[in-house]
C-alpha cells in the first residue's frame, strides 16, 4: 500500500495498466472495423426470372427468390433459365471471387441443368408461338434505372462431360452455340477469371458443377447475369430429362465467396411443372420426284403431339397440297417443273394454359423428265424413298 503514498510510484503503477488497457481496445477496434467492413460487402441476393404462365405472360420478367412453378413461368426444355447475382456496398476496386454451382443430375438418369449460357439465349422459346419476354436484367436491383452502368460479357468456360452416358455431351452442345449464347455478363465490374472448382462425373446419380469467378469492383454495386440451360429429351433420350422428374429439380445457389459476407445460404429453384418437352418429329416421304409424277405421301410421326398442319415452303417446283393438310399423313403433287419443295409439318400439343408446337421439314428434289446426265445420255427419271430424323427442335431449332 505504500506505492500509493509516491505521486512517482503512484503514477507508475497506473501507467502499464492503462497501456495494456489502450492497446487491448485498438485491438478489438480494428478487429470489429474489419469484420464490419467484410460484413457491408456481401451477397444480397441471388433470383431467378419469373415470364409468367403462358395466359398471363411477364413481360419484362418478374425477378424471384426461391421456387418458381407453371403459375409463375413458363419453359420447354433447352431453354435456358435467366439469373441474376447482387452484390453490395464494395469497395472499388478490390477483388471478390463468388461460387456458383448448380445440379446437372437428379435421380438415376435424369439431367437438369446441363451448363451455363448467356441470360439472354431464347433456346426453343418460339415453339409457344409468342415472342420471347422482355428481360431487363438489372430490375430488382440497386443498379435498376441507374445511368452509365455498362455490361461487360466473358466467354463461360466450356463443361467438360466426364462420364457422360452420350460421348461428348454436354460439351458438344455447349460449344455449338454461338460465342454471344455462353457468356457471363457483368455490371460495374471486371470479370479477371472463371474456372470449374467441381464437375461431378454425370455417371453419378446425382451430380452438381460450381464455377469461381474472380472480378475486381468498378463499383460499389455488382451485378452478375446468366441463364443455365434445361436439359432435353432430344439430347439425353426419352425420360432422361429433367421434366421427368417430380419436385424442383432445377437448383442455382451460391455456395461460397472470397471477401464477401452473405455467402452459402443463396438459392433457387425451378419446378419440372413449369418446364415443358417438346413433342418429337419425324417426316418420312420420298425425297425425289419428277415433274408430273403420281402424287406423293409423306407421314408425320411424334411422341405426344396432338395436331398437325402441313404446308410448303421454298417450292420452284409448282407442288400443291392435295386434300386435307391436318392429318399425320398429307399428299403432294410433286408440281409441274424442275426444282424443288420443302414439306413443313407443325406439330402441336397441349399444355398448361395453351400449346407447344415442334416444327420439321423434308426437301424434296422434282427432276425434269428431259434433264440430261453428266455423261450426255438422258437421266432415267424415277423417285426414291427415304426417311428424315429431325429431333424435337421448336420453331427455331434445337438448343
């Protein structure tokens, strides 16, 4: 007790207490600004895009978090299906890296997002026989209605199709599409890298893929869009797809970050019920005639279409329709000259609230009757038989 009675000693006692003191709250205070800091950077959320049931169609797009089904949107199979990522309160100019993933396989066979695209690929949306829905991917975010925020697109890396049951898919298919349909677009930002962290092997029962991507903030709002596409029948084989299987098998989450909060808890999901299969389609007919031939048949077959209607397209040749064009068999006359004609079946069927249509054609070739040889003798004129294979492909082509 005597220290107390010496101002020096006295002073000296309370100083080394008041240091550690000092130096313990600076601690804690970088400690909390630090983590404060990482927790205003984060992940606000992750939504997918709702275009509406096809009798009450969204146009632009509603963006949602957690499950959509067939009262909320409408899909068919290699469509893909739009998404958008937000982040928030960043620091210009430092880099983040996000982890996207999302389920290739569910149940034994069946396939559910095959790879990733760019938001705005349509795939076979024209088979509903309306123009595809308006998407402002920036709607719903704090970047909505803000000026001079530019998008950047980078090229996705292509998937790889380790265990594929068809050799080379999805791979294949993937690189098929055009540059501009399999990139990753972004807002006040700069993408530095994108690579594969998992590719489950697509003979497993139930598989995912993640992507990391790397960017570097030009500012304090980020915005990451992509779409990832439906896996089809016309692809994978019949009840191989996804809208084979019950429940929401359609799932894109965030799975982790690097100097974000926020991470690991972002989801989506797209019910089988808002996804449709396209009916297949097959014409079979000859595929050469000669003028003023006996009329020709063609046949129509499919898996779950309902409705045909035939007609012709791209004919030099004269051809015309005999009789009915609704039946799955429709007869042609061939025409009165040389050229050529396009059969087209549309084959429809009903859906939830409206129609799918798949669209196939056959070319047929018509030979004049006097067309000479290569070889300067006249050429015998006489058709022949064939049968075309068009998978499923909408109006506008497979995806």
């Amino acid at each position: 007790m005597q220290n107390f009675t010496n101002a020096n000693g006295y002073a000296k006692w309370r100083e080394k207490p008041i240091k550690k003191l000092t130096f313990c709250c600076l601690t804690l205070l970088l400690f909390l600004l630090s983590t404060t800091l990482t927790n205003a950077q984060k992940v606000a959320k992750l939504e997918q895009a709702a275009n509406g049931k096809l009798t009450s169609l969204q146009s632009p797009v509603d963006w949602v978090t957690g499950a959509v089904n067939e009262q909320k949107a409408h899909f068919t199979e290699c469509m893909t299906i739009p998404y958008h990522l937000e982040l928030i309160e960043l620091v210009i100019g430092d880099t983040y890296t996000v982890t996207i993933g999302w389920d290739t396989k569910k149940g034994t066979t069946q396939h559910a997002i095959d790879y990733l695209t760019s938001y705005d690929y349509t795939g076979n949306h024209d088979a509903f026989g309306h123009i595809p829905e308006t998407i402002n991917v920036l709607d719903n975010t704090n970047l909505e209605g803000v000026g001079g925020v530019s998008e950047i697109r980078y090229q996705i890396p292509s998937p790889d199709s380790n265990g594929s049951p068809i050799v080379g898919e999805p791979t294949a298919t993937f690189n098929a599409l055009a540059s501009t349909d399999r990139e990753m677009s972004i807002f006040n930002g700069t993408i530095t890298s994108m690579t594969y962290s998992n590719q489950m092997d697509l003979s497993l029962a139930a598989a995912s893929s993640e992507l990391n991507i790397e960017f570097v903030a030009t500012g304090t709002e980020v915005v990451l869009a992509w779409g990832g596409h439906i896996g089809a029948e016309s692809l994978w084989g019949e009840g191989n797809s996804a809208t084979a299987i019950n429940g929401a098998p359609y799932h894109m989450f965030n799975s982790s970050c690097v100097g974000l909060s926020g991470c690991g808890s972002k989801e989506v999901q797209l019910q089988a019920s808002a996804v449709e299969s396209l009916p297949s389609c097959l014409v079979s007919g000859p595929t050469d005639a000669c003028e003023e031939e006996t009329n020709l048949i063609f046949t129509a077959t499919t898996d779950t279409g309902e409705l045909y209607e035939w007609s012709l397209i791209n004919n030099t040749s004269n051809a015309s329709i005999v009789g009915v064009n609704t039946n799955a068999n429709v007869t042609v006359d061939p025409g009165t000259m040389g050229g050529s004609f396009e059969i087209q079946v549309v084959i429809s069927k009903t859906v939830t609230s409206g129609a799918l249509n798949t669209t196939c054609s056959q070319v047929v070739t018509v030979n004049s009757s006097n067309d000479a040889g290569g070889d300067g003798t006249e050429r015998f004129c006489e058709g022949s038989g064939s049968d075309i294979d068009l998978e499923a492909s909408g109006t506008g082509g497979s995806g």
